[in-house]
C-alpha cells in the first residue's frame, strides 16, 4: 500500500497518538511526550526509572521472614529426610509465589518522570515510560553536619600531604586495587557488569564507577519495528524488570546475584554498544567495520534469521536494472517485459519472488570462511 495523502496520514497519526496520550496522562506523569517515532538518542541526557514490584503486606511480609528463616534452617541439615526435604520444597515455592508480584510506578517515580507516546511497528500506540529529565532530578540528601554541642563532634584531621603526595598515595592504591582485582574474577566480573549497567540503564558517566569503561548504547531508530529490534526491545524490558528502579540502589543487586545472572546482563550491556552500521564516511576495510565482520563470523550470525527484504527495506533502493539482476539470480531467468515495469511496481514483484526463498542482499550475507571461533 502506497500513501498518497501524507497530510490526512500525519492527521490520523496524531489523532490516534493523543488519544492514547489522553490515557497515560491519566496515570499521573510528569510529563507526556508525543512523537511519531521515537528516538532513543532524543532522551539520552534523561535517567530512567522502571516500575517497582507492590510491597508485601503485613502479613505476607511476616509470612516471608517465617520461611526463609525456617528455610535456612533446613538448609543446614546436611542429611536432610525426605520430610525435611519436601518442606523445603514447598517453601521454595511459596516463596517464588509471594516474589510474583506486579510492577508498578510509585508516586515519587511519575511526580519526576515523563512518557514518550510514539507509533510502534505493528501500527499501535507504544509507550515508553520512566524517563526523567535532567532538570527533575531530585538533588542527593546531605549529611547534617554536627552540631557545636553534639557528642559525635571531632575535629577533621589536618591534611599534611601535600597535592603531589597525594596524588602519589592514591595512584599506589589505584594499582593495588588493580592487582587484588586480578586475583578476584567474581569480583572483577561484579564491577564491570555494575558499570555497563550504569551506562546502559541509567545513562551514567565514568564519575559514577571507579572502572574507566565507557559504553555508548547504540541507537536502533533505522530499524523500528524489525524482528530484532523487538527482540531486544524485549530483552530491555525482561532486565527493566529485575534490576532496582534506582541507579544508587544497583551495585548491592549486583552484588546479591549469582555469576549467571551476572554473566546475562552483562551481555546485554555488551550488545547495546554494538555500532556495525557503516555510514558515508567509513571505509568498508575500517577498524570497527573489520571487527564487526569478525564478531559475526564468530557468532556464525544468520542474517536470513533477521532480515526479509521488501520493497519498503530493499527492493524500493536500488535501481531497476539491479531488481531485475536480483530477480535473474532468484528464479534463474526473468521475462523480457519485466524491464517495461514501473520501478514500484518492479519492487514489490521481486518482494513477493523473493518471499520465503532466504534470498539476502551480498552486503548481509556470511562470509565465505570463518576467521575465528568462539573457543579460539
């Protein structure tokens, strides 16, 4: 379907888009924001919060403590009985029932934060929600200083180091840090998913973690609404779940959870920082375009899995004569009246020929040979 009348188009877009506006105004956020599509980097100076899960109430709570006190117990009885053991069992479960709770915004999340109305791939309203713009953020508590009469009240030690000594000390005490890291892996592990997480999730700088790592999330606005982009867009929302709805609040989870988990969010973090896309000023044998040829080799990535080509992605951008080559290598053969085609018409033939065949643009297709594997 071709759209002739753009104006009457963008006037149902919108139409659609502030009704359901009207609805997550209703919810309480600071602010909404109505775009025909969203773009991440648009937002990239705002933090982000995500829904919390509903407290415990009394009893739940005073349920919960009982049991996994009781649970504790039982999991120090190193030959447990079968009586023992279904007891624990079913506390297992009890436990993961009263942990499956819903996830909701609370009232000091929606007072600061904002929604984003936009159009999502299958036609619908998408709401991105949670986003706090730099101005909102609500300024760290202080400390209350000690008052004159206060018993807690000490005198600050009197700095005797001199700027260069200091900077000496501590550049000793960066490297040995350095060097009890290396002897921690779980530990090193921690800190690096800590800090991609800040970066990914929270929009954090280097000033937020003692690692100078810095990630970048890659921008996926060219590809709205493709298989893969609601393939991470659901992987974001699965982590958006788990994670604490503050960013203060993230190296104690971390720090609470077992290596898989660990290991899980931070190939997330890793591959929202994956930039592939070549743009009109790279050089197809550049550094980071090389690099990304071998991180698919290595992942043997199937663009077939991810990419149909249409007429609207493909076919409607190349020139006639190269359809027409495109639809010779498909079928084998084309028919002579085909050059007399119109070019939409001519497009959206070969999107129909090349339905269902795994037929891929040369540029998305593997490499001939492997230059790596995930053991090397």
């Amino acid at each position: 379907v071709f759209i002739d009348d753009v104006p009457l188009l963008e006037s149902l877009v919108a139409k659609k888009l502030e009704k359901a506006a009207s609805a997550v105004r209703m919810e309480g956020w600071k602010w909404v924001d109505i775009r025909p599509s969203f773009n991440r980097d648009e937002y990239a100076e705002c933090g982000r919060r995500f829904p919390e899960r509903v407290p415990l109430s009394a009893d739940e709570q005073s349920e919960m403590d009982r049991i996994l006190a009781e649970a504790e117990t039982l999991a120090a009885i190193e030959e447990p009985d079968g009586d023992q053991e279904a007891r624990l069992d079913a506390i297992n479960e009890r436990v993961d029932a009263l942990n499956d709770r819903d996830s909701v915004y609370t009232p000091e999340t929606l007072a600061i934060a904002g929604a984003v109305v936009t159009l999502g791939g299958d036609g619908k309203a998408a709401i991105h929600c949670g986003y706090v713009r730099p101005e909102d953020v609500p300024p760290k508590p202080r400390k209350r200083k000690a008052a004159p009469g206060d018993r807690t009240e000490t005198a600050a030690p009197r700095d005797i180091n001199s700027a260069t000594l200091t900077e000496s000390l501590t550049a000793h005490r960066s490297a040995a840090l350095s060097a009890t890291l290396l002897e921690h892996p779980t530990a090193a592990l921690t800190f690096i998913v800590h800090t991609r997480a800040l970066q990914i999730f929270y929009n954090g700088g280097n000033d937020e973690t003692a690692l100078q790592i810095t990630a970048k999330p890659a921008s996926f606005h060219r590809v709205e609404g493709s298989f893969a982009a609601a393939f991470i867009d659901k992987a974001r929302d699965h982590w958006c779940e788990r994670i604490p709805s503050e960013s203060f609040e993230l190296f104690g989870w971390c720090l609470r959870q077992d290596a898989d988990t660990l290991h899980d969010l931070l190939a997330f973090c890793v591959a929202m920082t994956v930039n592939a896309v070549k743009l009109k000023q790279d050089r197809a044998d550049g550094n980071r375009l090389v690099n990304a040829d071998e991180l698919a080799a290595t992942l043997k990535l199937d663009m077939a899995a991810w990419f149909t080509p249409t007429a609207g992605n493909y076919f409607g951008g190349i020139s006639k004569a190269a359809i027409i080559d495109t639809i010779r290598e498909i079928k084998g053969n084309v028919a002579p009246a085909w050059s007399d085609m119109k070019k939409v018409e001519l497009a959206a033939l070969a999107e129909r020929e090349a339905t269902g065949t795994g037929w891929l643009p040369p540029l998305l297709r593997a490499p001939a040979e492997t230059p790596m594997t995930v053991d090397d």
